[in-house]
C-alpha cells in the first residue's frame, strides 16, 4: 500500500502540470480522481477519524 501511495503522490503534480491549460487533474477528470490513500504507518484509529471527518 505504501508504493501506491508514493505512486500517487509522484504522479498527481505531474499531471496536475501537462493539464495546467485545462484546470488540473481533478478538474478533466472530476471529483472521481480526488482520492485518499492512507500511510499505513498511522495509526490505524487516526485513519478513520480523518476519514469519518471527511
């Protein structure tokens, strides 16, 4: 889980710069690509939290 998170966090500014002329990633694709990967190393009851916040 952790290199998908990575993975995630590398390529959204990058594909947030090619769409720069057309808004950013979220703003082509939708509110579908906003997405939340936890870091596994958090604790696990401060994850839901921030999730249930949501």
């Amino acid at each position: 889980m952790v290199t998908a998170r990575n993975i995630l966090i590398q390529r959204q500014p990058a594909l947030d710069l090619l769409l720069a002329s057309e808004g950013d990633l979220c703003h082509v694709i939708g509110s579908e690509c906003c997405s939340y990967v936890p870091d596994m190393a958090d604790n696990l009851t401060m994850t839901l939290t921030h999730m249930n916040d949501l």
